[in-house]
C-alpha cells in the first residue's frame, strides 16, 4: 500500500519553513499533498487562487508532491484522499502543545490517523506566516522569508 500523507495548513503565504518540511516529508512518503484548509470565517491576505499558484510554483519539479485545498475536517479530507498520515511542523513547545491535543483527537475522529512531527530546522524556527504577513502589509522586505520561486 502507498504511504500517503497530508500536510495541511493555511499557507498565507507559504514560508520557507513550510518548504523544508515537505520536501523532507516527501522523502518519507510515496505521496505528500499539501493541503490548503479553506476556513469561510477566516480573513486572508491571499486569495485561494494565489495561494494554490505559488504553491504549485515552488513544487512543480517535485513529482510527488501535490497541492490540493479542502473544506471542513482535516481527517475527512485525509480519509477522502485515502492518506493514512497527516504532517505537521514543529517550531517550539507552544507549536507542541498545542498539535499535541490536535493528533490526540485526530487519532480518535480520524479512526487512527497517524500525525508525524517534523522539528523544524533552527534556521527556520522563527519564521512564522503570521509575522510574514504583517511584514508584507507593512511593506517591508519579507523575501528572506519566502521560498525563491515565489514574487510577493
Ligand atoms: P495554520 O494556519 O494551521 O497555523 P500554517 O500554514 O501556518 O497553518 O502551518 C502549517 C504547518 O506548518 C503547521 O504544522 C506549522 O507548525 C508548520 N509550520 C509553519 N511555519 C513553520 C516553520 N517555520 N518551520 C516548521 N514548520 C512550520
């Protein structure tokens, strides 16, 4: 059976950081998608579109690696897909405890989805969207934090 994964995450935008965990999990797995959860109520910098371009930007050389987005509950998404894996990035204790709860309930919803940390690298732990997204409104210089294959 293939080892397929998720990686789901807003990716507004998608950072450096987020990069080096596909790529890494690709290499763990027949098949990463990287999956970006549409929340109705939630406000983004980028639209859907913009998002799902630079994704497929940065990872259209890499044959295993798909972008997709999704509505409702990561786990039915991930049963839809037929992944038995979901892949989160770990940056420090507040990123744990927080997807520590998050994979305990997703194993019991999820009828045993296995969640698989990647600690981040230390050159990437402090790079956060949310920070990469007040720099860009402020219009500051973010490109250090953002994949090369991306324009703001
Ligand atoms: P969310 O909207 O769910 O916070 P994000 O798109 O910000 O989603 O993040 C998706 C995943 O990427 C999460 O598991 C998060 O911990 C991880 N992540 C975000 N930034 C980094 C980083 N700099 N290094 C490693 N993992 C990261």
């Amino acid at each position: 059976m293939k080892k397929i994964a998720v990686f789901p995450g807003s990716f507004d935008p998608i950072t450096v950081g987020h990069v080096d965990i596909v790529r890494r999990a690709a290499s763990l797995f027949d098949k990463v998608i990287v999956a970006i959860g549409i929340n109705s109520q939630k406000k983004y910098l980028y639209s859907l579109e913009e998002r799902i371009e630079k994704l497929e930007n940065v990872f259209e050389e890499n044959a295993n690696i798909f972008v997709e987005s999704y509505e409702g509950l990561t786990v039915k998404y991930c049963q839809k897909v037929g992944a038995q894996f979901l892949i989160r990035g770990l940056r420090n204790a507040s990123d744990f405890d927080y997807e520590k709860q998050i994979s305990q309930m997703n194993a019991i919803v999820g009828n045993g989805i296995e969640t698989i940390f990647l600690i981040s690298k230390p050159e990437y732990s402090h790079i956060s969207s949310t920070l990469v997204r007040e720099i860009i409104k402020g219009k500051g210089d973010a490109s250090s934090f953002l994949p090369k294959e991306i324009s703001l």
